[in-house]
C-alpha cells in the first residue's frame, strides 16, 4: 500500500507542473508602428514583433513571434492570441515553439509570454512565460502500467496471507 501512495504522489505532481522562465530584465528598446500597427521589443539576445490590425481601443494583435538566444536559454516560436494594455504596458500572448534550457529541448504548445512595455520611453520592462511541463500520451500509458502493476502485486500478497 506504502508503494501505491507513493507513486501517486508522484503521479499528481507530475501534472501540475509549470515552469516560468525570466527573458530578459529592464532594459532593450520597443518600437511601435502605428501605420502597420505593429510593436518590436529588442534587447541583447532576446527579440519580439507582433502584427495586425486590432480593432480600435482594443489592443489586440493577429500575429506575431518569439527569439531568445542567450547562454543558457534557446526559445523560437509564434504569438498569437495577442492582446496589449496600453494602460498598464503589459503586452500577453500565447507562445507556440520550441524552448531549449541547459541542453533539454522542450515543445511547448500553450505557453504564456508576458513583457511590461513602456511606449513613452521606447523602453522594455521586463518579461518572463509561463508554460506547462505535460507529459507525452505515453508517459501515462507506462504510468498507467506501474500503477497496476503494483496494484496486482499488492492484491497477490493480500490473498496469499488469508
């Protein structure tokens, strides 16, 4: 029984998990492009455009991307779902792309990327995402199989003793 309580301990904490990675500090230059509309943040190592035609007052962009390069952080993908509060600064998206960190390659399918953007100085704030560490289909097929494994094992024991 100790064996079941354990793995599903593990089990539960194996899908919650979330990572958040900081992209980049104060510092970097935004650009904003009324015309196209269109917003680029760039800082050494770490760089953002987001595209479209948001319809007036609501901040919302069709598309966009995502490039960090740093020493130990590599992240290439696409933005969508864009929205931009030019009240607050905060600039969300979705991310969709590839993050690798310390040599592990991760896809990520539903990330979120936030950066805090101040269009007056032409300055960047700070960013970070937010994304889900979901296990492939087959990791819970292989746990699915421990799990009754040794539920079989555990009932074997228990009939073995009456």
């Amino acid at each position: 029984m100790k064996h079941l309580l354990i793995l599903a301990v593990v089990a539960i904490s194996t899908f919650a998990m979330a990572d958040t990675i900081f992209l980049n500090s104060a510092g970097g230059t935004i650009t904003y492009q009324p015309s196209v509309p269109s917003l680029y943040g760039n800082e050494t190592g770490f760089s953002f455009a987001v595209t479209g035609d948001p319809p007036p007052g609501a901040g919302k962009f069709h598309s966009g991307w995502l490039t960090v390069d740093t020493s130990t952080l590599y992240a290439t993908g696409t933005l969508k779902n864009i929205f931009f509060n030019s009240k607050t600064g905060l600039l969300q998206g979705v991310f969709q792309g590839t993050v690798t960190m310390n040599g592990q390659r991760t896809s990520v399918y539903h990330g979120i990327f936030y950066e805090s953007v101040n269009l007056r100085g032409s300055s960047l704030n700070g960013g970070y995402m937010v994304f889900g560490n979901v296990p492939e289909p087959p990791t819970f097929w292989l746990l699915a199989t421990g799990v009754l494994i040794l539920a079989g094992r555990h009932l074997l024991r228990e009939a073995n003793r009456g």
